[in-house]
C-alpha cells in the first residue's frame, strides 16, 4: 500500500480513461484493508481508486507494475488481480508510509476481472507514460527495499533464470579465453623442452643419458605441440598414416616402460590427454595404430584370441613373456596366481595381466583352478614331469 499516493479525481493533459470497474477491495500483499467498495479507474498512465464518500483519490503509476497475475475467485471469495510492484524512488504522501509486501491485490467483488486484466496489460504494454510527461512517480524498478516481502511471481522467475544465463555464457567465454593462452603457453612450454634437452645431449660428459632420456620424456609428456588434425589432410588414409606417426612417437618410450606392451583403451587415453582439446575418435586411433606395422613401426596392434587389443613393440618375443609369467607362477606354486595377483607384481592393468596367464595356458604352461574363491592358475606340472 506504500505505493498508493493521495491525488486529485480529475485527469491530468493527455490522460484518458481506459475503462473502471465498481465494488473494488483493495488489499496489501495478503493483508485486507479498509478501503473497500471503491471505483477502480484505469488511464494510460495510472491507476485511480475513490470512494463515493471521498473528495480524494489514492493513485498507483503504472510504471511501478512489474507483473500482473490473476487469481481465481472461490465459493466464498472473489477474483483478484495481483500486481508485483517496483519500489518508487520518490513517494508523494499516501495512506501508508510503509509496507512489508512488494504486491497488492485488486478484489473485484462486483466481476469484471479478466476484462480489466486485459486492459491493464495492454496500458502497461503501451507504456503511455513515457510519451506524455505526467507530474507523477519517477519509475523505478530498481532494488526493493529492506524487510520487503518478495512475490515473485512467473516474470521475477523467468527474469532470474535468464540473468543466470547471461551470467553462465560470459564465464564460458572467459574460461575458454584463459584455455587458448594455456594452450599458447603449452606449445611454448613443448618447445623449450626440446632446446634444453638438445643442450643437455651436448653436455654429455656431466648429465648420463639415461637421465637425458628420462628429463626429456618428463618435458614432453607436456603435450603436442602441433597435433595432426583430419582438416590438414585430403584423405582418410593420409590422415590415419600421419597419426600413426604421432601416437608412435609421443607413445614409443611409454609402452616400452610398460613392458612392451600398452592396451588400446590406454594408447586412447594417453594420445588424447597429450593432443589437449583436440581429441581423437576410438575409431581413429585404432585405424592408425593398424597401419603402424605396415609404415614400418616399432609399434603396432595385436588382437588376443578373447578379443583384447594391444599397442606392442615389433620385436617382442611372446616365448619370452609365457616364461616371465611361468616364473611368477613357479614362485606360487602352492597358493596358485590370479589375475589380480600377476598385475600388482608385475605392475600391469589387470585385464593384461588375466590375458597373459591364459596365453600361457594355451602354451600348456599353466593350469587353471576355479573354485569359490575364483580363477587361479598354477604351473604345469604335468608337462614339465612327463
């Protein structure tokens, strides 16, 4: 009710009524207040409410209107319009000095709801206010004031979601701008590895290779610096061919540190963690490391009869890897290995370490256990005893 201000009942220049509606009950936010059974008169410019028995007239800008809602009248109450208001910067004397609610209703006991609805919305929606200058209410839909009770309403929320999404997209774009200068830096980063690693190689005499070696993988683990992309290239096989190259050489030291042998999921994993943001395909990176063999590479793909695929080196004797498991299973020979036993000793994913011991029971070099406890595999003592 804070908004209402005391106004004469004549019209100012350029002020037209719009239409009115009789038996109007005035409420403050949820609260009932005395004025009731008043004409309610609706120009361009404001809201009028005046008993017959008043000389005077409480008035409302329409500029102050947020949001107009309407509500259902009951079996025992009637329709009401409900009107989100904005807080003025500056009050002519009303009938309240101040209120804790930032909405009034408009009961319309004698009907006419829905058709003065429609007729406010279309006077808040022409904004006549701004095109004739009114002595009234500066507008002002600016914060509202402390302790006031807030009622949304439909408009606040959908204001709300969309400042929220304003706010999202321009963060958005501020982290992907921090993300090109840390690529930038990346590259820088990649580059100045490989100087300091050529001028450690030249001091030969005071830094050991094996620590060369180790620095430099250290600096090049960074990432790549200039990362083959499918646009740079004509042709799929082109493409493929050139990527092959990449994932030998950023991948060469790492699957020969993993024993000479990498799974693909990891070779996935790796390649991509090392291009940033522009990453590559499953499809992709097994088509590349396919040709590997053909280019020539040290590298290249091998399918295990369950279906697992591996990155490993060309030269890798597959006898020599049956006996190192042998080895693990003669130093259990009582308790038996499992597939998770064979990968913390040896350091290797679990599902390479399960292949491996069923590659050495097709060599007849293991035999297999399952029982409640699960799958353990023991060396063949009836091959090497006969």
């Amino acid at each position: 009710m804070d908004r209402w201000y005391w106004c004469d009942s004549s019209l100012t220049s350029g002020e037209a009524v719009s239409t009115t509606a009789n038996g109007i009950r005035l409420y403050d936010g949820e609260k009932r207040t005395g004025y009731d059974d008043g004409r309610l008169t609706l120009t361009g410019q404001r809201l009028l409410w005046r008993h017959e028995s008043q000389s005077s007239s409480l008035g409302l800008h329409l500029s102050l209107v947020v949001l107009v809602e309407e509500e259902a009248g009951g079996f025992t109450s009637s329709p009401k319009l409900v009107l989100h208001l904005a807080q003025p910067s500056s009050q002519p004397a009303g009938p309240v000095a101040s209120s804790f609610s930032s909405y009034i209703k408009l009961s319309f006991r004698q009907g006419g709801c829905s058709c003065f609805h429609q007729a406010l919305q279309k006077a808040i929606g022409d904004r006549e206010w701004e095109k004739v200058a009114v002595p009234s209410l500066p507008s002002s839909h600016g914060k509202q004031s402390k302790g006031k009770t807030i009622h949304t309403g439909i408009l606040g929320i959908e204001r709300a979601i969309q400042a929220k999404q304003e706010e999202t997209n321009q963060n958005i774009s501020r982290a992907f701008e921090d993300l090109k200068n840390l690529m930038s830096l990346a590259k820088d980063m990649v580059s100045l590895s490989k100087s300091i690693s050529n001028k450690i190689k030249e001091h030969s005499g005071e830094v050991s290779s094996d620590d060369t070696t180790q620095f430099r993988s250290y600096l090049l683990s960074l990432g790549i610096d200039d990362p083959v992309t499918r646009e740079t290239y004509g042709s799929a096989t082109e493409y493929h061919h050139h990527l092959a190259k990449e994932i030998f050489q950023a991948l060469e030291d790492p699957v020969k540190e993993a024993g000479g042998v990498m799974l693909l999921s990891e070779v996935y994993c790796r390649i991509n963690r090392a291009r940033g943001l522009q990453l590559l395909s499953p499809e992709d990176v097994m088509h590349a490391c396919q040709v590997m063999k053909k280019l020539g590479f040290p590298l290249n793909l091998h399918t295990f009869e369950s279906g697992v695929q591996v990155v490993q080196t060309a030269g890798l004797d597959q006898e020599k890897v049956v006996q190192a498991t042998v080895e693990v299973l003669k130093g259990r020979e009582f308790d038996g290995v499992s597939a998770g036993d064979l990968a913390r000793e040896c350091g290797m994913p679990l599902l390479l370490a399960q292949e491996r011991l069923l590659q050495a029971e097709r060599c007849a070099e293991a035999v297999r256990d399952e029982s409640s406890e699960g799958l353990r595999f023991f060396p063949n003592l009836f091959f090497t005893r006969s």
